[in-house]
C-alpha cells in the first residue's frame, strides 16, 4: 500500500473510529457530566468537522489504484441513485426524529414517533448517505475511493445498529412505539403492516428542496472534487 493510501486509511478510521467512540454510552456519559451536554456536542462537532476535513483531503491526493473495472453502465449508477438519497436526507433532516443527533426528547414529546420519512426507515438521512457512498464505491472501483466511501459506509449502516442500541438503553419503554411503527430496512414496517405511507415525506417542498440540491451537486462537481459526474 502506498504512503498516501496509507495515510487516507488512518484518516478514515480516525473518522469512523471516532464516532463510534465518542457516542458510545461508556464514553459519552462521563464526558457530558464532566463538560456538559453543551461542550460535549461543541467537542464532538469540532472533531468530527476536522476528521472529515482531513479524510477528504488525504482523498484528494491519494493515489488511484484500480481494484476493478466493472461494466460501463456502473459509471451512471450515482446518477441514479443521488436523486433517492438526497430525498431520505432532506425527508429526514425536515422531521423530528428520536433517531437524529439529540432526539432522545422526541419519543417523550411527539405524539406521532414515526412522522414522514420515518415511516420508511427509521435512519432517513444514514441510508441517504449509505446509498452515497456504495454508489460511488461501485462506480469508481480504485483502492482510495473504496477506503474513503467504504468508510461513510460503514459509518451510516453501522451507525444504524449503534444509535438503535444506544436509544434502547437510554429511552427504555418509550422506544416501543418507535421500533414498533419503524423499520432499519426501508419501507419494511409499511410493508408489515406497522405503519402506513406518510405522503408528506414527498411533499413539494421536498421534492424541490430534493431537485434544486441535486442540481447544485451536478454544477459545483467539477470545481469540488475535479472530475464531472457525468460519465464520458
């Protein structure tokens, strides 16, 4: 493995490792009642903000090398798959979720635990970011985009069991009625018959919201990352 490979893999886990860490309950219940809620979430944010800051960089300068080289059709898989995920990001950002950073309060406020998009999956905006990062996996196929959006991945599914276990423990019975009505899997508990579709997870408003961020994403691809979204 070459040095800069290297250097994106420490950064990477350093990423992931990182919010595993510190959002574990064996680690985050000392920290807050040694710095706060207020200063554990400033801390958490700073670290985080750094990690990615330097993961995308060790990213850019990493060397490309190929692991495979798959069918063409794979270059238009992020494409196709950008639209769906910038709506569970959008349909999951707009809607207060237990399973979101601080939601603990929302199982114990909200009389509908499941509003929206959280009647597809109860982790909208981690599957969001799951499909992100598998859909560039496949289309890119070279050892640092597998290490740099293996690591989202792992960080988004993974997070879905770590928050899932973290809210049973600190929210006791008010989880039932949230994990009863929810699903990991999307569309799972409408599919069982738990819950019903909320249509106001594809609202107009976040249908465009969807459509004006997808269209940014295509325009200022080329400036951010050097390289055009769109297969040649």
């Amino acid at each position: 493995m070459s040095e800069s490979l290297s250097t994106l893999l420490l950064a990477v886990a350093v990423f992931v490792g990182g919010h595993f860490l510190l959002s574990s309950l064996t680690v985050r219940r000392p920290l807050i009642r040694l710095v706060g809620e207020g200063g554990f979430r400033t801390g958490y944010s700073l670290f985080a903000a750094a990690a990615l800051i330097w993961s995308a960089m060790a990213y850019s300068v990493a060397t490309a090398q190929p692991v495979w080289s798959g069918p063409a059709w794979l270059a238009w898989l992020p494409l196709l798959v950008m639209p769906p995920a910038l709506l569970l990001v959008v349909g999951g950002l707009s809607v207060r979720s237990v399973t979101a950073v601080g939601g603990e309060a929302a199982a114990q406020t909200t009389k509908d635990p499941a509003p929206g998009m959280l009647r597809v999956t109860r982790h909208p905006m981690l599957w969001g970011i799951g499909l992100w990062a598998l859909s560039h996996m496949a289309a890119n196929g070279d050892g640092a985009s597998l290490i740099f959006f293996g690591g989202f991945a792992v960080l988004a599914f993974g997070g879905m069991a770590h928050i899932d276990y973290r809210r049973r423990q600190t929210l006791g019975g008010a989880w039932g009625p949230v994990a009863l009505t929810t699903s990991v899997l999307p569309f799972a508990a409408i599919a069982a018959g738990r819950t019903r579709f909320d249509r106001a997870a594809i609202s107009p408003a976040r249908l465009a919201v969807t459509a004006v961020l997808y269209g940014l994403l295509l325009t200022v691809h080329p400036f951010l990352f050097a390289a055009s979204p769109l297969p040649v």
